[in-house]
DNA sequence: GGACGACGAACGCACATACT
DNA sequence: AGTATGTGCGTTCGTCGTCC
C-alpha cells in the first residue's frame, strides 16, 4: 500500500472512518520500521566502534547537539549544510555497513524509528546499537554524529519533496480534522516529511497570522518602508546598511505598511537594501558573470552547493547574498536539472546567457535619498535616460 | 518568450519544554 | 543525561503574473 491508494481509499475526509485509515497505515509503518530495528539490534548488539573517532563523533547524544563550551580541540569539524561529496560518502558508508552485516536496505526505517517506548539510557542495546550505526555512517567525515544522523532523517528518506501533494494534503486533512494532537507525528511518518513544515500548516490553520497581501512596489511605497524602518529604529539611513532589525521594530513597520512583516524585511534585504546602498553604476549581466567567475574558483560540485554568503564575500559593499541569489537563481530555474548538474555546465550555460544582447544593457535601478527625504532615482552612468 | 518581481512554502538551525 | 516534541526565524527553492 502506498500513499497513493490510501489517499484514493479516503472518500470523506470528515468522515471518522478514514481517520481509522490513516492509523492503519501508520501503524503499518511502525511495524516495519519496527522490524528492522528488531534485526539492527540483534545483529550489532554487540557491535562497538573499533575505528579511530576524532573528538567530536564521540559524545554519547544522538538527537542533540554537540555542546562544545570547554573543548581545547583544535580539529575543527564543518557546520555549513552537509553538500554532494558528503552525501555520497555517507551512502557509501550505508552500503559497507548493510553488506558487512548482511541487513535489508531500509535506510529509511532507521531514520524513521523512533524510540517511544524503550529504555532511553544511552547505555541500553537500543540507544548503544543506533549510536553505532549513525556513528558508522559519519565515518571519515568532519562532521559530528549529530549532523549526520539528522541529514538522513531530512534527506535520504526521500530527497527533495518540496511542495506536497494533492494526496498528502488529503491526508493531511484527515489528520487536522479528527487528531490535531497527535497529526504531525503521525504525518511526520507517513509522509517522510521533517516535523517542521507540518507544524507550520498547523498553525497557519488554527492560529492565522498577518495576511500577505501581494504588493506592487512603487519608489514612494519604498519610501514609506524606509521612513519606517528608520523611524522605529532612530537611525539614520546609512546606519541601516546590514543591520538587522529587532522583531518588535518590524512588528511596528508591519503596522505602518499594512503588510506582514516577514514579505517587508525579504523586500528590503533581497531589493531595495541594494539599490540604496550599492553606490554605482551596476550592469547586471557583468556582475553575472562576476558571481560565475566566483562559482568557477570556488570547491562547490552542484548548484545546492553553493554557500551565497561566502560568495558575497568577493562582492563590494552594499550587497546582499539574497540579492545574488536572486539574480543569478532566475536565471537557471527554468533549467531542467540544474540542482543536480556540475557547476561548470551551470557556469557555461549562464555564460552563454549572459552574451544575449538584448539584456545587455540592463543596469540595477539605483536610489538614494533626495534633500525632501524621498528616494529618487540616481543613475551613475552618463547616457541618462528618461525615467 | 525570456527575465524579473513578489510571494508561498519547504528546508534547516537553534533552542525550549516534557518525559523517563 | 538522554530522547521526543514544540516553536521562532533565517535560507533556499518553486511558481505565477507582469514587464519589456
């Protein structure tokens, strides 16, 4: 049974009878995780790490953490998100691991399970036996156990699931309606999903927050945003360059523009932040090609790869990594692929983008605050045009 | 007809609380 | 001292309408 047939066997969703459905299904779930778990820990239980572990695989805690106050360890271990090098290494270490101990390939059962009704003493065969396999898997990687135990319950469950489906959000209803308590643990496990986003929906149903509205942005509706954020904050314009604002002052900008305040504040570090601050003249398809230049000299292997942070290093003053981001993203979205192809193909094919005269020309629309404490549009290149 | 603007939502970190 | 559950917020990806 998959989620397809439980989705269609559901005909109404109000209906108890298909909250009984769902719980079937979940219930099978856990017997199979449970299952191969009975087998993980009969078969390792007396399994202990016989390789050399730098100090931070070695903390006892599995879901937590690591808590590094008063470590002297020089060896430093990696804290940016896990990339594709990493990620086949850890499948490489499932591999070894599932044919050393002859075990089913049920990754996902590993990350699934979890440990309800067990002894949870670190020291028990259960908790000793999964310390065992997470710490197998993060073999030769900097990484702590922690990290990579996570990665494989938000990754390798199945990769990538983004929006959901017509089926999940079926589902989901069914949950919402007749068990709201206990829905997102049960969702979590039917739909392989992180317990994050399924919260959210939560919330967003039951609590309601500020309504976005869909805005056109305009050089005085700008101009309200700016006078708001520097009235809330006392400061003046050139002190708002990359500084980030406390939630109490973009709850009182949110009531200024009548907008909610997360859409604001990605309008002000993706857009405007820039077109303030970024005091020159900016072609947009050569600072393309800077970002390529960047890309080309940097370790990144794909497109997730990518840390815009660090790239934004290498870009003068006034930039954002949303910014670049955004700029260069819209240019390979419609690319079928293009999180998983070499980053020297997404370099090429940008490049070859890049030579398309027809946007040659376009230039980043700049702003400044004029003498009545209203943006206005500066241009720094000499051929003015008309506005 | 491709690029851009503006947003929704998943992903992911960090931390808090409850329980054992 | 560990696990599970719950929450706030920043980052990244997808989509759809509009502009040029």
């Amino acid at each position: 049974m998959d989620l397809k047939t439980l989705a269609n066997e559901i005909e109404d969703v109000l209906d108890p009878a298909s909250m009984d459905k769902v719980l079937m299904y979940y219930k099978d779930v856990q017997e199979e995780d449970e299952e191969f778990m009975q087998i993980l820990f009969e078969n390792l239980r007396n399994e202990t790490v016989y390789w050399l572990q730098p100090w931070y695989q070695l903390s006892g805690c599995l879901t937590r953490r690591l808590d590094e106050t008063d470590e002297k360890n020089e060896e430093k271990y990696r804290s940016d998100p896990i990339c594709k090098e990493e990620d086949e290494k850890i499948k490489k270490n499932w591999r070894k691991l599932i044919k050393k101990y002859g075990l089913p390939d049920k990754l996902i059962s590993f990350a699934r399970w979890k440990n309800k009704e067990r002894s949870k003493n670190p020291n028990s065969n259960e908790e000793r036996v999964r310390r065992f396999v997470a710490s197998y898997l993060a073999r030769g990687l900097e990484r702590t156990v922690q990290q990579v135990f996570k990665y494989i319950i938000s990754h390798l469950i199945e990769p990538s699931k983004r929006h959901y489906t017509a089926e999940e959000e079926k589902i989901m209803e069914v949950c919402f309606t007749h068990q709201p308590h206990n829905a997102v643990i049960y969702l979590s496990a039917i739909l392989g999903r992180e317990p994050r986003g399924i919260y959210k929906r939560l919330h967003y149903l039951f609590k309601g927050c500020k309504e976005t509205k869909r805005l056109k942005w305009t050089i005085p509706l700008a101009t309200k945003l700016v006078k708001s954020i520097m009235m809330h904050t006392g400061l003046p314009l050139e002190e708002l360059k990359y500084q980030t604002f406390d939630k109490s002052v973009w709850l009182k900008v949110q009531e200024d523009m009548n907008q909610n305040y997360i859409a604001l504040s990605k309008f002000w570090y993706t857009y405007l932040h820039v077109q303030i601050f970024a005091n020159y003249d900016v072609k947009l398809n050569k600072l393309k090609k800077k970002v390529y230049r960047v890309l080309r000299e940097s370790h990144y292997q794909v497109w997730t790869d990518i840390r815009w942070k660090d790239v934004l290093k290498h870009f003068p003053d006034g930039f954002t990594h949303l910014f670049l981001y955004k700029i260069c993203s819209t240019t390979f979205v419609k690319h079928p692929n293009y999180l998983k192809i070499p980053i020297e193909k997404i370099i090429e094919i940008g490049l070859k983008k890049a030579k398309m005269i027809r946007f040659n020309n376009r230039r980043l629309k700049t702003l400044k605050l004029g003498d009545d404490g209203n943006l206005e549009r500066v241009s720094y290149h000499l051929t003015k045009k008309k506005e």
